[in-house]
C-alpha cells in the first residue's frame, strides 16, 4: 500500500493497522491501537511530510542553505547546534556559516567545487559543509579512520580543489601530503584545542573568514535540488572507498521522511548525535531532520557509552540518531537505577536488532523507534513509520524482494529470464527501480555504478537498483533486514571492505592467499572480519604477534580481522572466485573447522590459538568483541 493511500484513510487508520496484526511481528491489539492514535495526532507533519517526498521538479532552489536561512529569520533565538558546553543559535549559527561561505567564494569556489574535509566531530563540520552547501559546492567527508592508502584513496577520489584539515588530524594528513598531487590547491587549517600557530604552507580558516560579511551569500538562490551537497564515503566491492553521491534532492527528503513523517522534531526540541558527522546517519537523516522545524543537534566527539545518558540529560535530548551496535553498546552497560530517568521520547537509525529491540525500549522508557533501511548510494529507503517491533518498516516506492541463489551469487531467473519475487514470510535480496522519481544518484567512479545495477529484470528495458541485502517480505510492503551479501560486511558501524583487508593481509611476506569474510559472534550486532590464510612455509612458524601488528598498523580498527584460520589451500569456483559460502558457515568452530583457528581477544596483541573451551567462552560473551 502507498503511504499516501494510508494518510487518506486516516480517519480509519484503525483498520489498516489491524491488518498489521495478522502480518507483522506484534499480537498486542491495544497497542496497534495506540499507533493510530499516534499517527491521527502526527497528521498534520506527516501531510506536510508527504507534500515535500512528492517534489519532482529537480531544478526548485531549495537546498540545506534554504533551511538554514529560513529557520535563522524563523527562529533566531532557538538553538541550532549544540557541542560540549556551548551552545549556537539559528542566527549564530548561520551567521557563521556565512563568514565561511562569503570566504570560500571570495576564493573562487562556485557550483561544483569540491573541497576535502578531515575533521572530527565538532561545530566546524557542520560550518564547513553548509558553507560549501550555500555556494553549490561539494564537501568530500572523509572517514576520519582512514589512513595511509585509504586515504590517499579517498582524497584523491574527491578531486577537491581545496583541503580542510583539523588540528586534530593533521598528523595523519601530513604523513600522506606528499602522495597527493595538490596543484596549488590552497590547504585550509582549523584550529582545535591545541597550537595556535597555522602549521608550513596552510591558511588559517577560522581567522580568515572571522572578517568576512555574515550576510547570506547571493548564491543560496541558485542551488537547486538536483545538485550534490556532500559526498559519503562507503567500502564497496572495488576494495577501497568509493564516494557516494548525497544531492540536496535526498537530503531535503530524508528531512520530510524522517523528520516530518517520522520524528516530528519542533523549534526547541534537541536530537543528540553520538556518530561521526561523515556518517549519513548523522549528516543527512539527523541534521535534516532537526532542521526541517527548526530544532536543533548536539553533537560529540566521540561516542561513550558510559557517557550517553548523561549527555541526553544535559543536553536535554527528546530523541537521538543510532546505529544498531551503539544500542547493544548501552544494553551492555551495568543496568542503574536512573536509566529511565532521561528525556529521550523516541531514535531514529538502523541495525537494531531483534534480541534486544523490546528490552532496549523497556529498560530506557523508549516510546518510538523509527528503525530505517537505507544506504548513501540506495534511491528508496524504508522507515517504521508505525512504530512496529523489529521491523524497517514500510517503503512506498518501487522496490522488490527477488528469490536469490547464495550458491551462485546471483538472483533466481524464471525461464523467461525475468527475476522471481518472494512471497511473504520469505528472504531475497532487495533491490529497487530506478525511475525519474528514484534515480540512481550513484558513486562518482562510473564503473562501480554499473556494478549496482540490474537489467531486464521484470521486463526488457527496467533498470533496477542493487542493494547487496538480504531482507524478508513481511507484507503490507514492510520488510526485514536480514543480513548483507557480497563483497562487505557490517562490523562496528561500519562497511568493511573484504578486497581491502585481504591485499593488506597479502603485504606479510609469508602469506600466499587469501581470503576474508565476515562472521556471526555471540551478543554481537554485524559480522566479525575473518580471513582463511594460506601460508608459504609452515603453518607452524604462524607468528600471532607480529600479523597482529601489520594489521593493527594497516587497517582502520574495525577492519582488522578479528579470526583467522590458517590452510593449505582455498578452495575457488570455476570462475576463481574463493568460496566463501562453507566458510562463513564453519566459522571460528574448532569443532568444524580441522585447521587451525585463531582469535584476537579484545585488548590484546597477538592471536591465540581457538580451542573448545574458547569458544565456548566467546559464546557465552566472556569477551566484549
């Protein structure tokens, strides 16, 4: 059903969620119930919601600048950003940004431009990105993990014509300078907490544009909403980052999905934001939310989870963005007596999962999570729009869940050779239509976009979008994650990138292959990293010590396989494809697997060989992976 066949009916909104009993995970009437109510009482946001999700007119000036000025003449005096002890008014805040922008164009930055951003969670990203967003410039978001070759990668990716570096990370810029062809590019500093002196061949940013007009720049007119604001770095198949492509488009429509028809944020209200900014979860779905009514983010540098209630406390947080593990990163805490003692109504995010879902909402009074399914390069998302228990929710453009063949890494053709749907209760993988509606925006490598497509798929001439998931048709178009396929795995928040990790695994002279895939740990959301290696010498001259440290030095801290498992050989398909399907299905289990396995426990710094009694161990979550 279209959502917009569901706010028509409403008035009887009541017999639609009925129909949600007989189909999705709850058996409790009174509280389907309960979400009508909700729903009858959001009426007015969601309708306001849905006016701006049916804009199609790709040329409207309307952009995260219009948002900005907007709230700063609506709602001056309201906070708009809130970090630490301090606190940013709309007005100041976009005052500020003004100075940068008025900055940046006196520099020559126009339509376009793309400028390299290295910076930590602080006020001056979202300073730096509105800035170029108010000129039609493009921010590169770099993962601020990144290091050496990835990040080399991803700067010369962005082909900025400008680096912004943070105090912060300037250690880490510095060591990789002289791989970058920078061509006179100007390379903008950004004071911290530390020096005050601007480093050899930098500009002082922040003391530069402190002189600069803080009116808005003329340009805001002339962003439009088919032009990108910010690229999102994601690991894909390739093995090293790819730039996917944010327009201001998705980011003015996640600001009707999740924050009209979902959050309903009003002018006053605070959503707290525990994730790195360069993470869409944080940059598009929370900032745009807050900002389509005027309310405000506070921000972190780094997520604590000893920390975060009390930051909802101080910051006076009625909702909050998440991803799944930071979740049961809380739910691992020692339980307190005050954990209900917050202000948080309701969170928005993805990867919550099943086995903590109903505990999570009842240990913290949580009364609404808006789980969502989405991707920087995805063109439909889905969000729980009703508040249902483990579900995404629903998603009312064109998307299919197809029958999928594991084995051979494919969809199921029909012998017409048109893909298979699955009928409800079943698992396929996930993908969407491309329409003018839902374009494919895609990465700015046009190879890898081709890599996420498929053709002629229910009739000659469809084009649709490869999510690389699977998900279960729950009916009434809700769906569930079920986990993720190909070439990256989830751990730590982040995609990890298989291709990545096994050329830095192939760098150790004694490796002769290998192969790296993730794997289900007890108590754990996503997939652990681990890899099956194949040795040149002797499995016995294994050194647990030192692989541990190429990888800890060569990879970012999530990437580093956390198994492996030492062979002979491994085995490949005839196309030399590693089979990966046995491999994720044995797993770590010495009782499986008759070669060696090896762990790296949490806080150490050498593999230990898996026995019985280990794994059992990890089972019962003795080690917080």
């Amino acid at each position: 059903m279209q959502l917009n066949s569901l706010v028509e009916q409403i008035p009887g909104v009541k017999d639609v969620l009925d129909d949600l009993v007989e189909r999705l995970p709850t058996d409790d009437l009174p509280a389907v119930q309960q979400r009508a109510q909700m729903i009858k009482a959001k009426l007015p946001s969601i309708v306001a919601g849905l006016k701006i999700l049916g804009k199609k007119d790709k040329f409207e000036p309307l952009s995260i600048g219009t948002y900005l000025e907007r709230n700063a003449e609506k709602f001056p005096h309201h906070p708009a950003l809130l970090f630490e002890n301090a606190s940013y008014s709309h007005r100041t805040f976009n005052m500020w940004v003004n100075r940068y922008a008025n900055l940046l164009r006196k520099e020559g930055f126009k339509k376009g431009d793309v400028a390299a951003v290295l910076l930590e969670n602080r006020p001056e990203v979202l300073v730096v990105v509105a800035a170029l967003a108010k000129l039609g410039a493009i921010s590169a978001l770099i993962n601020t993990n990144q290091r050496e070759e990835a990040l080399v990668h991803s700067l010369k990716l962005s082909q900025a014509k400008a680096f912004i570096v943070g105090e912060e990370l300037f250690g880490a810029f510095d060591t990789i300078r002289g791989k970058l062809d920078l061509q006179g590019a100007p390379l903008f500093w950004l004071i911290d907490r530390g020096r005050t002196d601007c480093p050899a061949g930098f500009r002082d940013l922040a003391a530069e544009s402190d002189v600069q007009s803080s009116e808005n720049p003329p340009t805001t007119g002339t962003v439009f909403l088919k032009d990108p604001c910010f690229y999102v770095y994601t690991s894909g198949t390739t093995g090293l980052p790819k730039a996917s492509i944010m327009t201001h488009f998705r980011w003015i429509k996640a600001s009707a999905g999740f924050g009209l028809c979902g959050l309903n944020l009003q002018p006053g209200d605070v959503i707290y934001v525990p994730l790195p900014l360069y993470h869409n979860n944080a940059l598009t779905v929370t900032w745009a939310s807050a900002s389509v009514n005027g309310s405000a983010v506070a921000i972190r540098r780094k997520f604590s989870a000893r920390h975060f209630w009390e930051d909802t406390r101080k910051f006076n947080a009625k909702a909050f963005c998440y991803i799944g593990e930071l979740c049961r990163y809380l739910m691992n805490q020692p339980p307190r007596p005050d954990d209900k003692d917050n202000p948080v109504l309701k969170c928005v995010g993805n990867g919550m999962r099943p086995d903590i879902w109903k505990a999570f909402k009842e240990r913290f009074g949580i009364e609404e999570v808006y789980e969502f399914y989405g991707a920087s390069e995805c063109n439909v998302a889905f969000i729980n729009l009703l508040n249902v228990d483990c579900t995404v929710g629903l998603c009312p453009l064109p998307y299919n869940i197809v029958k999928y063949d594991v084995e051979k890494d494919e969809p199921v053709r029909d012998s017409a050779g048109h893909f298979v749907a699955c009928d409800v209760g079943e698992t396929g993988l996930l993908i969407a239509k491309i329409t003018e509606k839902t374009p494919f925006d895609g990465y700015t490598n046009k190879e890898a976009n081709e890599k996420k497509l498929f053709h002629n798929c229910f009739e000659d001439g469809d084009t649709w979008y490869n999510s690389g998931d699977l998900m279960k048709n729950m009916g009434f178009r809700h769906a569930q994650f079920v986990d993720r396929l190909g070439d990256t795995f989830r751990w730590k928040g982040e995609n990890v990138s298989t291709t990545e990790v096994e050329e830095v695994i192939n760098k150790v002279d004694a490796v002769a292959e290998a192969t790296v895939y993730g794997v289900e740990v007890a108590g754990t959301d996503g997939r652990a990293g681990m890899a099956s290696v194949v040795f040149k010498g002797s499995i016995d001259d294994f050194d647990g010590k030192s692989f541990a440290k190429h990888c800890k030095e060569s990879l970012p801290a999530y990437a580093v396989p956390l198994f492996l498992r030492l062979r002979s050989e491994l085995e490949v398909t005839g196309t030399f494809k590693h089979r990966k399907v046995e491999l994720k299905k044995e797993g770590f289990d010495p009782e499986l697997v008759s070669e060696p396995v090896y762990a790296l426990l949490p806080g150490t710094d050498e593999y230990v060989k898996v026995t019985k009694k280990l794994k059992g161990e990890i089972d019962k979550s003795k080690y917080k992976f």
